[in-house]
C-alpha cells in the first residue's frame, strides 16, 4: 500500500500546464469561434460543422481515439481506462448503451451540439471521464442561419445546416447533418510480402442526423424546452487487410428525445431533465448467414437542486432514475434493469478566490447498492497583477461502473454474478493566463481501479471476470497563445501533450506475462500542435499530430508503429453587409501520406483532400 500511495503522491505533484483534459469546455457557436479553457479568444477557429465528433476530438484535445478506419467505429478513451469505462453524454443525458456499454463517435456529427465539454476525472456510474454534448438553450428575438457544404476524395460529400428564430417568448431550430464516402482509399498491405498496394472495398457511409429543438419561458421564472434528435447511418464493414473479401454491414437507427424543465427564484435553482432514448442495431453477414436486429432502449431523468441563500455555503441535490430495457438475440429473452442514484453536496467558498466542495453519491440497480463514492474538490483562483491569472485545483474521488447487459446476460458467457468495477481517481491541476494572449496549463493524474471486468476464455467459449486491477497515472500539459494584432496580421498556437502510464497489476495465469506491463491500446505519448495565421480575412492552418506505438498484446510483445501526421488549410471568409458572411476553404488531410494503422489491420486513409463552402445570416 505504501508504494501505492507513493505513487500517487508523484502523480499528483507532477502538475503544472494548462489546460488539461478535465474541464475542458469548446464553445461552438454560429460565429464559430472556440473557448480554450475559460479564455477566450478573439481568434476565429475554422471549423467543419458537418465532421464527425472523433474528428474533430483527434484535432483539438488530449484525447485518445480508437478509430477502426475512416466513418468505421470510433471509440473514446480517457487516462488509460477502456471505452465502456467513460460516458459520452447530451445535456447530462448519458447515451451509452445498455448492452454495449459504450458509444462510437463516429455516428455523432459536432453541428448537434454547441457547446462540448470533456472531463478527466471519474463521476458516479463511470471510472474513466465523460464527454457533454450540451445545446446552447436560450430564448430570444433572433434569426439565423448558417450552411455548408463540403467534397473531398473517395467521393466524400458533407453537408450541414441550421436555422433558428425566435421572438423573446418562443424560440425554436432546425439542424440537418449529412455525410456519405465510398471510402475506396488505397493502402499498403502490410500483412503480404512486399507490402503490395491495394484499395479497401466494402467500406461505404452513409449517416444522417435531423434535430427538432423548441422552447420557451413559461414566466419570469420557468422556462421549457424539447428536442427530437433522429440519427440513421448505414455502413458496410471492411474486411481486415489479411482477409481479401468482406461483406458484413451494419445499420445504426436512434430516436431520441428530452425534455428539459428549469426554474430560478431567488438563490433557489432547480430543473429536470427526461428523455426517451430508442435504439436498434442491425448487423448482417451473408458469409455466415447472419442478420440479426438489437433493439435498446432507455428512459432516463435527471433532477438538480441548488440553493446559494447560505451565505457562504451552497448545497445541492441531485437524484436519478434510469430504466433500461434490450431485445437482443443473444440474450435469448427481454432484459431489463432500474438504476437510481443520490447526490448531496455542499460548497463552502471561505475566500472569494477559494472554493472547497464535497459530494456523497450511491447509486442502486435492481437491488445492488453501488460503492460509496464521496468527491473532494478544493480549487483556488486569483488574479494578482494586470491580467495574470493563476488557478490550482485537487480532487480526489471514488467511483464505480456497473457490468453492462452484455456482460450480464450474453448467452454463452454472461456472468449475472458480475461485482460493480470500483475505482479511485486522484488529480492535481496548475493554470496560468495572461489575459487573452497566452494560457499554460498542467495537469498530474493517476486511477486506481479494482473488480476490473475482462472477457476471458474457459476453454469453449469467452466469458466477463472481475479478474485484475489497473493502476493509471499521468500528465496532461496545454498551452495557447494569440498575438495581438499587427496591422491586419495575428496568429493563434495550440500544444497539447499527453503521458499515459496504464498497467495491469494482475496476472490472469501463472502463464499470463501481462503483469505491469503497458495496456492494449493505450500510447504512452500524444503530442498535438495547430498553428494558425490571418490577414485580411484570409487563414492559414497547420495541424500536426504524434501518437506514440500501441501495444496490441498484453505481453506487450507486438505493437503497432506510432506515426506523425500534418493537416494543412487555407481559406478566407468575405462579409457582406454585415449580416451576412461567406467561407471558402481548403484542406489537405496526411499530407505527407503517411500509411498508418491505428488498429490492428484496419488501414487507415494516405494523403486525401476536401473543400468546403460556408454561408451564415444574422439578423
């Protein structure tokens, strides 16, 4: 225990940089501009609103994506703990799936949402960090539109476009997102002799996403509000690039819905939130004669109360119920499962610059309690001389996962008698800013997590264990700057790095070799640096990216190469009349064709090239 805490101690006090993973918050409005941390610049930050969100995450955070090829699975990881282990949520909503655990990044389109926040450090009901897609609700006596379109190699076509109005008492928005590629890019075949050039084949895309928001302030104090969000996405499946022909596909088909309530009186704030979310998934190989349709659905509310009349104390209330319910074949009969939970807080704020919060949290499905969680966060912000600003922050947290429905009740291999995967989080964090020019930020982490759930095999067939313990530590660094104006010059410089140690500290078998040695999947090494010029109107983007090897066994005996790529872009946006603004750019994606795999055979796309065209209203 002792060289537990050690290391913990370490980890922690290895901050100091700025802005990390945790509480990183991107802004995404009609002018299209991004708050980096709480700073914002006056810098216009190009963006596709019609790229998937995976895209747009491997361009501008430290997080790790896993993605199995261009419009395949992409799946999100946060400080060395599995996809399954960290929520992707919509206004606090969480869209994981019951079966799956899990969610692909590659179906969501960032024109969805307007505000996306990423959060490191482990909350009630996950172990590894969570990602909000948040919409900017607001009611007001505005109209707008904005759209676009893109074309790009291997018949990519893009397109994008949101309308809003509203009268200061109703207002409500469109948003259509389109995307489709053949994906019928080449690639080196590393697993034949001589590394022979092929095209990938079977790989087509196709996604769609429709968005229906409405709202309105009932009084002075009440305000409503509904959003229907369809998603329809239909992708063949290529084969790896040992097996020469493939014919899988799949059909991904969701129907959401929320309900948002909200209330303010006084010091009292309270709200709740309801949505109705409808899954299914089809998946079909004719070489096996499969097709095979799972249907997932989910009822979820959230209610938040906050009361700030105690001077210097706050307390909050927060309260949970989900209800889960799959149709899945595998399950061989109709699965279902309640979860609620609890949270009571109190934050004490004895200075203005200093602010120390305590949270207890339980959570219950059917009628297994989970851990205690509690949550201790003391953050301290100042600003000591002419703009420079410094903040440092710790917490510390327990949290939990509960084993997901394929985990309980895959047939064969569901183990019902799965215990919750338990987990404690640690984090340290240092920010200096100097007004809108510059912002460093440094972040020590480490995860300590037991009752970790792995499938294994029995001899005849694979089935989920509580079988290890994972211990994870870091830092996460980030630096901006912008120049001040000259003449009609500036530019803006973004550097993200990120070192992830994760280790296995349980062997599965006294033949297992895993033991301390680097997980699966998880680079120990990601470097991420934009540099960005403008001149009249004109811009000019260089976006590089370092992702260290991965390991593909646990014995850590096979790896995949790491790899650096460079993006570059070029456009100019034109006003007219002040209402109205047009943007043309252009992009060259891995300009320096590099032949990458960012897992195992599963090639991913050389050089390859895009424009796009933008046109917004404002009045």
């Amino acid at each position: 225990m002792r060289w537990m805490l050690t290391y913990l101690l370490i980890g922690m006090l290895a901050a100091s940089q700025a802005q990390s993973i945790t509480d990183s918050v991107y802004n995404l409005p009609l002018a299209e501009k991004v708050a980096l941390s709480s700073v914002k610049t006056r810098i216009h930050y190009p963006l596709v609103r019609s790229k998937n969100l995976n895209d747009f995450l491997k361009e501008v955070s430290g997080v790790y994506v896993r993605n199995y090829g261009a419009g395949q699975l992409a799946s999100l990881t946060v400080r060395g703990t599995s996809a399954a282990q960290s929520d992707l949520l919509w206004n606090g909503i969480k869209l994981n799936s019951p079966s799956l655990g899990q969610v692909d990044a590659s179906l969501f389109s960032l024109g969805m949402t307007d505000r996306f926040e990423i959060n490191g450090t482990s909350q009630a009901g996950n172990i590894g960090g969570s990602f909000n897609m948040a919409a900017m609700a607001e009611v007001d006596s505005a109209a707008s539109l904005e759209t676009e379109i893109t074309y790009g190699s291997f018949n990519t076509v893009r397109a994008f476009a949101k309308a809003h109005m509203g009268n200061g008492k109703v207002a409500g928005g469109t948003r259509v997102s389109y995307m489709q590629s053949d994906n019928n890019y080449n690639f080196r075949n590393t697993y034949k002799p001589g590394n022979p050039k092929e095209e990938l084949t079977n790989a087509k895309v196709q996604l769609l996403h429709l968005m229906q928001e409405i709202g309105g302030a009932v009084d002075g104090h009440n305000s409503l509000f509904f959003t229907f969000w369809l998603s329809d996405a239909q992708r063949q499946i290529p084969p790896v690039i040992s097996k020469p022909v493939g014919k899988e596909s799949q059909d991904d088909y969701s129907i959401r819905n929320m309900l948002s309530w909200k209330a303010k009186y006084g010091k009292i704030t309270t709200g709740i939130t309801s949505a109705f979310l409808y899954d299914v998934i089809r998946y079909r190989n004719p070489e096996i004669t499969l097709d095979e349709k799972s249907i997932m659905q989910a009822f979820r509310n959230n209610f938040a109360f906050t009361c700030d009349s105690l001077r210097k104390f706050s307390v909050t209330v927060e309260a949970g119920y989900d209800f889960e319910r799959a149709v899945i074949p595998s399950y061989r009969m109709v699965r279902q499962r309640h979860i609620g939970k609890l949270v009571a807080g109190v934050k004490y704020t004895p200075l203005k610059q200093l602010v120390v919060q305590v949270k207890l949290r339980q959570s219950i499905y059917d009628k297994v309690l989970s851990p205690f969680a509690p949550l201790l966060t003391v953050s301290y912000k100042d600003e000591f001389y002419d703009g420079h600003k410094v903040s440092l922050t710790a917490n510390a947290s327990r949290a939990f996962r509960f084993p997901t429905l394929n985990d309980l009740y895959w047939v064969p291999g569901g183990n019902p008698d799965l215990k919750p995967e338990k987990g404690w989080d640690g984090e340290l964090s240092a920010r200096y800013a100097y007004k809108y020019y510059f912002s460093f930020t440094a972040t020590g982490f480490t995860k300590y997590i037991t009752n970790w759930i792995q499938w294994t095999s029995n001899g005849s067939y694979w089935e989920p264990r509580n079988v290890k313990r994972v211990f994870t530590r870091g830092v996460e660094l980030q630096a901006w700057a912008c120049t001040q104006s000259i003449g009609r010059f500036s530019a803006m410089f973004v550097v993200n790095y990120t070192y992830t140690r994760a280790t296995n500290l349980d062997p599965l078998s006294p033949y297992d070799l895993s033991l301390n040695k680097q997980l699966i999947y998880v680079p120990l090494h990601q470097v991420k640096g934009s540099a960005q010029f403008y001149y009249r109107k004109f811009y000019l983007k260089a976006v590089n990216t370092f992702t260290d090897a991965v390991f593909i066994t646990t014995d850590n005996s096979q790896a995949l190469k790491g790899y650096y790529l460079l993006d570059l872009e070029v456009g100019k946006d034109f006003e007219i009349r002040d209402k109205y603004e047009l943007g043309v750019s252009f992009r060259a994606n891995n300009v320096t064709n590099r032949q990458y795999q960012n897992v195992a055979q599963r090639p991913m796309p050389g050089v390859n090239f895009e424009g796009t065209l933008k046109f917004r209203f404002n009045q």
